[in-house]
C-alpha cells in the first residue's frame, strides 16, 4: 500500500508551545503518527524527552490524552489500559470504535528500564502499539549511553567512546511472535505513516521504532536532523523493515542496498557529521574503525535479507 503527502490529516496532535529542542526528532515523529493514528488514540508516556517536551502545566503541546506513567512500567500500564477499555465497551460504559493505545517512549524505557515489562506485554499480545523513538542514548538526562547507543558512539559515560554493540531490540520483538513490528525513519514520513496506519489496523500487540537523531546529544546542526536519518538509512546504519505476523519484508531503500541495485553511500558522510564519532575521525586507527563499521553494517544487511528468505 503506498501513500502520498495528500493522505495526510490537517489536524495536528502536537501544537504550539512544545519545549522540545529545535530539530527534535521526537516531535516531528509524534505529528506523524498523530495524523496516522488520528484523534479517538490515548497516549502513555514515560520520563522522556516527550514529557520534558510537554511545556509549562497545566497545559500541553500535545492534544491527544495522555497519561505520565513511570519509567519501567509501559508494558504494564498500557496492557491495564487495553483491557480496562475492553472491559468498559463489554458492559456498555464506553460505545463506538475502541480508542487506539500507545506507548510513547525513548530507547531507555523501551531497551533498558522498560523492556521487562514490554516483552511480557508482548507474550500476552496486550492490545497496543509500542512506539520507541530511539535517539541512541538517555538524551533527557545528560546523553548517557544506552542498549540502543551504538558501538564507537561517545556519550557522558562513555567518554572514549561505547565499546560494546547494540541490541538489535526490533527483532528481538519480532522473536516474541508478535502480530507486528517495524522499523521507521524520519527521512521516509510516507513509510512510517503507512506502518502506523497497518499497525492501527491489527489487533494485538505492535511495535514500531523510529530512528530519531538528537543534535544535542550527537553533536551535529538542528537543521540536519532530517537529512542525518536519511543518512543512517542510505549508509545501510538504520535498516527499514517491517514484519507481519512473522513474515519479514525489506523496505526501500534497504531493500535496495540488500538486492546490490543501490549503493550506499560512504559511511564517512553520515558519522564524519557527528561530534559523537570525532574521537574516531580524528584518530591514527581511523579506517580501521570505518571498515569495522562497514563490516557489521554488511553483517546486519546480509542477516536480515536472509530473514527475508526464510
């Protein structure tokens, strides 16, 4: 199913006196999804930049309803949620479509703090969308590193640069047998609002993440943040796929670089921009980093193409 700017609702879920950094990619995510998900949706959120982002009590930038929940506790709070609403509709107390329930949170409370009780929502198949806007880092709190920081990335607490991988948290979803999952990109708006509106769709648990550049914590121009997501994706860096009910399907231009019809482009264009990755571009080791880089993006590339097949 494809989709055009013109599908796209006028109405704004996220409105004027947001307290959000100029570029913030949260943001920008959030009025996508806002218009995918349109105006009967209730919205949870932990400590985050979102909340932060909120703007002064009692008001909110945000017009959908939303519950401030804590840090560990989003799987837990939206399954409650699910069922209450459920419940409600069964003896008649609420009537009309069932109001689409979603998480809205950082990688620190989807990877880390939170993914305890996100993968027993999603063994229940709780009734939901879990979105993780992932800035790579606990950007609300002093860009310290996180599960989603990746390797060689410099953040507060580590200095010298993260010397561990990532996890790879979208197939690991995707390992709990869950009706939906996705990967998204600010870069690629008409993707991710198509796999919103699929994900809104289907019943069941659904998780979407969403690559989400933040200029103060990786050091680059508020300007860029768009064209910094287009360049994770292009450099192979942030894969776009999506898998339903198990069957995996690579999205353009991903499905491109894997098939060898796209080349990516150079891996110096997208870390050379970010301050994060100065230690690396300055260092004598410098290609010896970049083809290690190269290599597990070729690795992540090779691997999920073979998900593909199988």
């Amino acid at each position: 199913m494809s989709v055009t700017i013109k599908e796209f609702s006028d109405v704004e879920y996220v409105v004027p006196g947001s307290a959000a950094c100029a570029g913030c990619p949260s943001t920008m995510a959030l009025r996508i999804v806002g218009k995918a998900l349109g105006e009967n949706a209730i919205m949870l959120m932990t400590p985050s930049c979102a909340v932060a982002s909120i703007g002064l009590l009692p008001k909110s930038c945000y017009s959908l309803p939303v519950l401030n929940i804590c840090f560990a506790s989003a799987g837990a709070s939206a399954g409650g949620l699910t069922l209450a609403l459920d419940a409600l509709l069964e003896k008649g107390r609420i009537k009309g479509e069932k109001p689409t329930v979603f998480n809205w949170a950082g990688d620190g409370g989807t990877y880390d703090i939170g993914l305890q009780g996100l993968s027993a929502a999603a063994e229940r198949n709780d009734d939901f969308i879990h979105f993780c806007y992932n800035n790579e880092a606990y950007s609300n709190t002093g860009v310290q590193r996180s599960g989603a920081t990746p390797i060689h990335a410099m953040t507060t607490t580590t200095p010298l640069g993260k010397e561990v991988h990532r996890k790879n948290l979208p197939l690991l979803m995707l390992e709990h047998r869950i009706p939906y999952v996705a990967t998204a990109s600010l870069a690629y708006p008409m993707d991710l609002y198509r796999k919103v509106q699929k994900a809104k769709g289907i019943k069941g648990f659904k998780y979407i993440e969403i690559h989400a550049p933040c200029y103060p914590g990786w050091k680059f121009s508020a300007s860029d943040t768009v064209k910094m997501s287009r360049l994770a994706v292009k450099s192979g860096t942030w894969l776009l796929w999506e898998g339903s009910y198990g069957k995996v399907t690579l999205n353009n231009p991903t499905s491109l670089l894997a098939q060898g019809k796209l080349a990516p482009i150079p891996l110096e264009e997208y870390i050379g921009g970010q301050g994060r990755y100065a230690h690396i571009m300055n260092s004598p080791q410098r290609e010896e980093y970049l083809s290690a880089i190269r290599e597990e993006i070729k690795r992540e590339l090779k691997f999920m193409a073979g998900r593909v097949e199988l």
